[in-house]
C-alpha cells in the first residue's frame, strides 16, 4: 500500500463496519493473512462478488472493462505477462496491494472470503 500510506503511518480499522453491507470496490481493508491466519494484511478491493477479473497483456479488467485505478499514481494495473481470469462468487472479493510489484494478493492465493474482511 506505498501509495496510498507510508512508513510509520497509523491505520484505524471498523471492525463493524462490512456487519451489514459487503466491501466496495477502492475500500482499503485489514483481512486475515491467507496464509497464516494469525497474521493481518492491508489489500484495497479490486473486485466484488459475482464479478470476472481479468489480467491481459498488463491490464487489469473488471466483467471485460479496464478498471481505473487512479489511487496507483502512475504505477502499472498489474505485472502480469501472461492472461488470469478469476470469476468470484458471491462470498468473495479479490484484493491488490497498491505496490504490485511487491505484493502478495489475490494474483496469488485468488480471491478470499469477505468473511477473512476484519475491518
């Protein structure tokens, strides 16, 4: 999330606030690590359930339209070479550090359950 915050920068998590309405795209959130359920990740949400994400040629789709990130500052969509699709159900959402070239999200463990969304 270098974009967006910086070294030493404090986050304040709702820990209700997704009780009564899912994430919305663009919301930065704290989710269980998928991998380490004892540790906690800062993603923003990139995709929502029932949504197709698409990687192709570099760009970043969402249902076959270019999504546009204008909290990336300049940086690239997205890394990816080779084309990814992912179709979400609607218990999921797919999440993107906003530093892809450093971070480990949904490109790489797919998409996670909005219930591992902490707040």
């Amino acid at each position: 999330m270098v974009q967006s915050l910086k070294d030493g920068d404090k986050v304040l998590a709702n820990q209700s606030a997704y009780d009564r309405y899912p994430p919305s795209r663009g919301d930065v959130v704290v989710m269980e690590d998928p991998s380490d359920a004892t540790r906690v990740e800062l993603k923003r949400v990139i995709g929502l359930g029932g949504e197709e994400i698409m990687f192709c040629d570099g760009l970043l789709y969402v249902n076959g339209t270019l999504l546009e990130e204008p909290y990336l500052k300049g940086l690239p969509p997205t890394l990816c070479l080779k084309s990814q699709t992912w179709e979400l159900n609607q218990s999921e959402c797919f999440v993107m550090g906003d530093n892809r070239v450093r971070s480990i999200d949904s490109r790489r463990y797919g998409p996670v359950k909005v219930e591992s969304v902490l707040g």
